[in-house]
C-alpha cells in the first residue's frame, strides 16, 4: 500500500455537529503527494466536523520535509462536501511527530501538531491516509453450499443478487479479502454461522452488501471489518441467536428485530442509524433478549497499538429488550432512546451534540430496574417519561455530570425533563450524587 501524510485542523470548542458545513475556512488539509482520487477521510473520532475530501497533487512547488509534507495552496468547493467527490483545500507545513496506531478506514493515527493559518494557530492532527487495498482481478462466487474458510489473500467474494446461507454450513471469512455485493439487492440470508475475521490493519472489506439474519440462525460475529452497507432484519420479521459486531465500522444502518438471544456491539464505529428491538412473546413486556453495548469509543488496542475510531453518530433506538447494558460509549448525532426496557443500566456514556438521551415507559412502575450512572451530557436534555400514577414512578441518577452545576433543582431545570417539568410524565429523577467535573470515560469533546 502507498501512503500519503495527511492533516486536519481542529478548531477549539466543543464539537456541535458530527458533519462538516461547506465552505467552513477553519479547516484546512495537509497533504502529501499520491492522495488517491475521491478518498474519503471520515475523522469524526478527533474533530469537531469531520468530512475531509483529498485529491492527487504530485507537484506542491516545494521540496518535502522530513516528514514528506510539502507547501501549497488549494480551496475547497463547497458543493462537494458531502457528496464523495474530490475537493482541494490550502496545504501548509507542520512538524508532525510519528508514533504508531491505527486510526479510520485506509487512515492511520500517527500524531499531533500544530499549524499555523492566518493569525489562527489551530490544532492538528496528522495522519496517514492508506490507499485501498490492491484485490486482484479474480472473483470468486461466495460459498454458501458447504462450510470453508475463505482466505486467498486479496480475492474478491462475490454476492450475486439474494443469497442465503443455510444451517449446518459455516464460513469464516479471513483479513485481506474483500466480499462485494453485486446485482439486484444483494443481500446475504444468514440461517447457519458467518464470522468474519480480519486483522488489525487488515481488516476484511465488505462493500453494497446487506447482511440479513434468518428468524433462526446459529451465529453471526463480524470483527475487525469495513462495512458500507446494512445489517437488518426483513421489515416486519424477527431473528433468533447469536449477533456480534466488534472493532468494526459499518457506514450504513443497523436495524434488528429479535425475539430472543443475544446482541453485542464492542469497539465499533456504527455511522448509520441503529435499532434493536425486541419481540416480545403474547403477553410478555420484553423478549428474552441481551444487549450488550460496550467501549464503542475512542480507545487503544495496547497489544496492537490500534487507534479505535468508535463511536455511534446517527442514534440509537433500543426498545422491549429484558436485559440492556449500555457502557462506556460516544454518542452524538441524532437521538437515543431506551423504551420498555427490563433491566437497564446506563454507565459511563458521553453524550455531546445529540438531540436527546430519552427514558421511556409505556407502563407505570416500570424504571425499577434502571439506573443511569457515571455518565457525561454536553448540552443534551435527559427526558424520563412514564404514565402518571399514584406514586411516581423514581429514575435513579448517579455520579453524572450535566455542566458543572451541582444543584440538582438547576440540573432539573437545565438538563433533565422529568415530571417535575412535564405535566404528562409521572416519572421523578432521584438524584444521589452530581459530579462537578466529566469523567470521560465515553471520551472527552476535543477543544
């Protein structure tokens, strides 16, 4: 793989939305030759607003520096952004210290520094923009008739239109493949096991493809993977079984519906709208359904040195589950929603630039076994709401932080929407303790 050193500058404050607005003069590209055409660097883990188009540039008009970064002026079109077209932007010189780790798809996190723009010194972050792998011109139909591992290094497996693995085959899928979706609605019915197994640096790419589970399958756990399409269940229907997603980046939704079994989301970086749902049985207020949520922020692999690019952008809806726990996570973009939940604990989350973090109830005494802890909200309204009963219906709120203030008649004013300010919701926050400072343990706004 060639690779390039790139930068974006991040101007200070906290982060307000997770995409860029065109024209924005705060943010300027440093590049260096051999950008591939129309690549794409999504550096929504580090920067307030985050779409950075790079285009080829091979003479800058100045030698390189020692750390090949060379001198030069570009502007950006406003009308590319956010369309994946290539866009210029004005280069400059910085003295970027290299260090090791993985940072976004075909990007790897080697530094900081700073430049200087004008009378502006803003912070940067430098990069190393990886061009996409080189997969050889073989195509290979993908196996779905008996169980193998498919491994040969840079094939391409292909998924012609609808195709289903059935029980009783399993498929492993080995780093440095890529699997592509071609046709009529590619899509991929999995009834027996699929697990997808890249490598830090080498993940498996997954492109135009929809990842479908079957209402009964045996296992379905992707990792270390790049996905630009869909994991969803057919609408109206419900799945049953096992599902992970670990260290992988997915830019499309995620929408599942299950009647019993087990959701695990680690380490991901999730772009797209997700849902999860469960389908209770008649009679029943939530399905025998686990979620675990877990580290989906930014963090470091230190046996690999890997720079996790995690976080969910777009929302996050979980209703009619048994058993939810949401832990350590960045959220932002969007809204998130816990409805009719059995147990839920909400621990050590950063909320920043979301439309909301809502507690929701259909019925009165339900919040008995929720409790939401250790938590930061930058500027985002907790919303507790529940019929109104006889006796309030208490959402234990525990070492979070909504600001700095302490009070928590302020907070109640401020940050928390509860019966107290909603005349219908008969649910009340007990408070046990504020935090005056973040804990950051979702991660910390840069600034």
């Amino acid at each position: 793989m060639s690779a390039s050193v790139v930068a974006q500058a991040m101007p200070r404050g906290p982060r307000r939305t997770p995409w860029p607005l065109p024209g924005d003069p705060a943010y300027r590209v440093l590049a260096g030759p051999g950008v591939p055409t129309g690549t794409l660097m999504l550096a929504r883990r580090w920067t307030s607003r985050c779409l950075t188009h790079l285009v080829p540039h091979d003479s800058f008009g100045s030698p390189p520096n020692r750390y090949g970064l060379r001198r030069g002026w570009r502007r950006t079109p406003a009308a590319s952004v956010n369309e994946g077209k290539t866009a210029e932007a004005r280069c400059s010189d910085g003295e970027a210290g290299v260090s090791r780790g993985v940072c976004y798809p075909q990007c790897r996190f080697v530094g900081r520094f700073r430049m200087s723009c004008g009378a502006n010194s803003l912070r940067c972050l430098a990069v190393v923009l990886l061009a996409s792998p080189a997969f050889a011109d073989e195509e290979i139909p993908f196996p779905v008739l008996k169980s193998t591992t498919a491994s040969k290094d840079r094939a391409t497996y292909v998924v012609e239109g609808r195709m289903r693995l059935p029980v009783g085959v399993a498929v492993t899928c080995k780093q440095g493949i890529r699997i592509l979706g071609r046709g009529d609605d590619p899509t991929l019915e999995v009834a027996g096991t699929l697990v997808i197994e890249g490598q830090p640096r080498q993940e498996v790419v997954i492109e135009n493809l929809r990842i479908e589970p079957a209402p009964q399958f045996q296992e379905i756990r992707i990792e270390w993977a790049r996905m630009s399409g869909s994991i969803a269940t057919p609408e109206g229907g419900a799945a049953a079984g096992p599902l992970a997603i670990d260290c992988t980046t997915v830019s499309g939704p995620v929408s599942l519906a299950f009647g019993q079994g087990e959701i695990r989301l680690m380490h991901s970086e999730l772009q797209g709208q997700v849902t999860l749902a469960g389908v209770p049985r008649e009679g029943a207020a939530a399905a025998p359904l686990k979620i675990r949520i877990l580290n989906c922020c930014r963090g470091t692999d230190r046996a690999e040195e890997i720079q996790l690019n995690a976080g969910f952008w777009s929302g996050l809806a979980v209703s009619r589950a048994s058993d939810v726990l949401v832990r350590a996570n960045w959220l932002t973009g969007g809204a998130y929603d816990f409805e009719d939940c059995g147990e839920l604990v909400f621990d050590g989350n950063t909320a920043v630039s979301a439309d909301r973090v809502a507690f929701r109830q259909t019925k009165p005494g339900g919040f008995k076994r929720t409790r939401v802890m250790k938590s930061d909200f930058y500027g985002v309204e907790v919303r507790l709401e529940s019929p109104k009963a006889e006796t309030a219906d208490k959402v234990v709120i525990d070492k979070c932080w909504f600001g700095g203030t302490e009070d928590p008649q302020k907070v109640l004013e401020a940050a928390v929407r509860d019966g107290s300010r909603d005349a219908t919701s008969g649910a009340r926050a007990q408070f046990r303790k504020i935090n005056k400072s973040p804990l950051g343990i979702g991660g910390t706004p840069q600034r």
